[in-house]
C-alpha cells in the first residue's frame, strides 16, 4: 500500500474541549486579515515590520530590554541554553516532570541532562532537589512553570545568586503567569516561550525569547538569526565581525506566524481572565467533592497560559476507588479528564538509557551515562499516578461552569460517594 495513503495529518492546534460550553475559538477573522495583509505586502521573510513591532510588544509585556522570535520553544531554549554558555562537559538541570524540549537541547549542545524531582502538590520542580543535583559542571537550571502554574522563583533565585547558576524560565505554559506581580520569563536570566499551535499565544508554530542580559541576547542572535538585519541586532561589540551572519544557524521565525502571535498577544489578557475565572470556580467546587483537590500554588503568584488543568487524585476521599476508573467516571458524565498527557522523562528510553545520537560512541547520552530508573524520582512518581486533567474551557457559556462541577458531581456519585 502506498505509505502516503496511510499517512495521517497532524494537526495540533487548540480546540475548545466541549464545544457546545465554550464560545472561544483560537483563531480568527482578525488573524486572518493580518495573514492577508502582511501576504499582499511580501512581508513573509526576515526581521519584518511586523516581526520588529511583535518583538516591541514582546520586551513591553516582559518589562525587558531584549526580545527575539524564533522558529518555535525548542529552538528559543536551545538559543537560551547557548546564550547561557551551556556547551560540551557541562550539565543542565530540568525538572523530571515536562515537555521534553525543556532540556533535549542540552545534549545537542554537549551538556548532560541531569533530572530533579517535582513536588507532588504543585507539579513543579523542588529548590531542595535542585540544590542536591547542583554539580562543578552546572551551567544552568531550567525552571518550566508547568500548565500555567509558578516555580518558587524566591527559592530557585536564591539558589542562582549563590551558586552563580542562570536560570532560564521556560514559559511554554505561562504566558502572562506572575510571580509577585512580575511577568514570568522576567526573574531568571532568561525566559522562553513556545508558541506553537495548541499555546496560549499561538504563532501556529513559533517561539520566543526574552533577557535585560545583552550577552544572552547576543548569542541568541548569533546561534539563530543569521542574516536578519545586519548591525540592528547585536549590541555589544564582541560579535559585531560575525554579523550578519552569526554562526550561520537559522532559527528566524516566519513572519506569518509572528504576525498572528501579535494579535494574538493582544487577546492573553482576556484568555487569561476567562480561564482563571473557570479553573478557580471549578477548584472552590472540588473542596467539596469528594476525590480530588487542587493542586497547591506557589505562594505570591498567578497562573497564566492554563496550559492544563491539573488536580490531584485523592484515593483515601474514595475508598476502592482508583484514579482510572475516577477519571472513567467523570467521562462517561462528559468530562474530558483524562491522565497525565505527559510521561515523566526519566521513563523515556532517550533519557532512561541514553542513546549513541552522534554514532561511533560519542556524545553525553552514551559511555558515561548511567540514565535513570523507576524509583529515582519519588515525589514525581507519585504525582504521575494521581494526577488528574479537567477540561479547560476560555469562554464559558452561561451557566458551562456550574455544569462541568455538575457533571463531576454526578460521576463522583456514580462511584457510590
Ligand atoms: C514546557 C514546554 N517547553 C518547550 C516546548 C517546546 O515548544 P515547541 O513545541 O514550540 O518547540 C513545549 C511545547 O509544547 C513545552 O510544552
């Protein structure tokens, strides 16, 4: 048979999850016009005018003096991490529980992955870990505020200013996330954020980064934006001879995407408060409904981006009852909960075992890896088996919330509680 007929499309782009509770639509007639505009004027190469005005906006947002697009979140980490100076014999520190590209730019730089735990009642990566994982060779932390939810930036910024470690902040999740009233992506030395189809701040596919260092954002301009506009965008004088071809690496985004991602940017505020809004309502119901509980938030923040939903299962509030058939029991009254749509990455075979990625035996994924183990990460472990996921909803329609606790509600008594 012909393998192209077999060939599935995949497309990742957000959807409303009930679409008869939910009047948000991700995109439309807005991002479009700017799409046909932006195509009519042969915008659709380089540092554009509107590439240059989403990059504005972008350091307004963040409150800082540098920001860049690129062609998605795994590219701005891996310009962060080289910003940063991660390189070969070195080792980069990500939580256990993420999206992979938190830290597979890391071998392709040289630097070895080393994993920390996540604490099971907020998800999120532990300073205490973190501290007992810090070696001679760490270059950087990578703090992921994971599904919209903020890492303890007082505790991990503690541990940066002693050791003298970077932190970069991978924002994927968080668009407009706060930690004491500070955007995220803007307390580390740099922040990242994926702005791929199914985010927040949808570029369909393209990502960003943002740093006050002019030394990261030199080098993120030298590793990515070969050619883009010789002499506007490196500061200092160090690389000024490279320009303006850098090192000849090109992570430029497309214009097109940016240009969504621009009007996009405009609407996070109001997709921030309707998913606040619905998530909170839903939280204030689960302390009454027996089998699961909010997950705990860092104190002195405000989730952003809602990437998911999370809540933590609660076996001892449901006696004999698991969190599968749990979950099972909110779906058949209509709720999309489900698992974690993440494996932990220490069970990944990449990072469990490591891998030969360069052949003939070299690179820091093979020889002296010792990879991971089942049992290596307790608190995350545990969090992946109670983990729960809810629907998200942005645009509730009247009266969608009170019918989605309604429904958990009824699954909830439908196992007899
Ligand atoms: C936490 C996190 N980091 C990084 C990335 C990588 O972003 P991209 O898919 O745009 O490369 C993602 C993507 O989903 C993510 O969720």
């Amino acid at each position: 048979m012909d393998a192209r007929k077999k060939a599935q499309v995949f497309v990742q782009t957000a959807v409303a999850p009930l679409n008869e509770l939910d009047r948000w639509v991700q995109v439309g007639e807005e991002e479009a016009r700017q799409v046909y505009e932006m195509t009519l004027k042969n915008e659709l190469s380089g540092g554009t005018e509107q590439v240059r005005a989403f990059e504005n906006e972008f350091r307004e947002f963040t409150g800082l003096k540098h920001a860049i697009s690129v062609i998605n979140g795994t590219a701005a980490i891996w310009s962060a991490m080289y910003g940063c100076y991660v390189g070969p014999g070195d080792e980069v520190i990500c939580p256990v529980y993420t999206w992979l590209c938190s830290i597979t730019p890391a071998p392709m730089l040289g630097a070895k992955p080393v994993f920390c735990d996540v604490s099971p009642h907020t998800l999120l990566m532990d300073p205490e870990d973190v501290k007992k994982k810090i070696t001679s060779r760490t270059r950087a932390i990578v703090a992921v505020h994971l599904w919209g939810m903020v890492c303890d930036m007082q505790a991990l910024g503690a541990i940066s200013q002693e050791s003298g470690i970077p932190i970069i902040e991978d924002c994927s999740h968080a668009h407009g996330a706060l930690f004491r009233g500070r955007v995220v992506g803007a307390i580390g030395k740099v922040g990242t954020w994926s702005m791929q189809g199914s985010k927040a701040v949808s570029a369909g596919e393209g990502g960003v980064l943002a740093t006050d260092d002019d030394e990261v954002f030199d080098r993120a301009c030298m590793i990515g934006q070969v050619n883009r506009a010789a002499g506007l965008d490196l500061v200092s004088a160090k690389y000024q001879k490279y320009q303006p071809l850098g090192l000849g690496i090109k992570f430029r985004a497309h214009p097109l995407g940016i240009g969504i991602a621009r009007v996009q940017l405009r609407k996070l505020g109001l997709l921030n408060s309707g998913r606040g809004a619905y998530i909170e309502a839903v939280e204030k119901a689960l302390k009454e409904i027996p089998g699961l509980d909010p997950v705990t938030l860092t104190e002195g923040t405000k989730r952003g981006g809602y990437y998911g939903f999370p809540a933590i299962f609660r076996a001892e509030q449901v006696p004999g009852v698991t969190r599968d058939q749990y979950v099972d029991a909110l779906r058949a009254q209509g709720v999309p909960a489900s698992s974690s749509p993440y494996d932990l990455l220490h069970r990944l075979p990449y990072f469990a075992e490591g891998m030969d990625v360069f052949g003939f035996g070299r690179g820091v994924m093979c020889e002296d890896y010792t990879g991971y183990k089942e049992g290596d990460f307790p608190g995350a472990e545990e969090m992946h088996r109670n983990v729960v996921f809810l629907p998200v909803l942005t645009d509730p329609v009247e009266g969608a919330t009170e019918e989605i606790i309604r429904r958990i509600r009824k699954g909830v008594e439908s196992l007899g509680f």
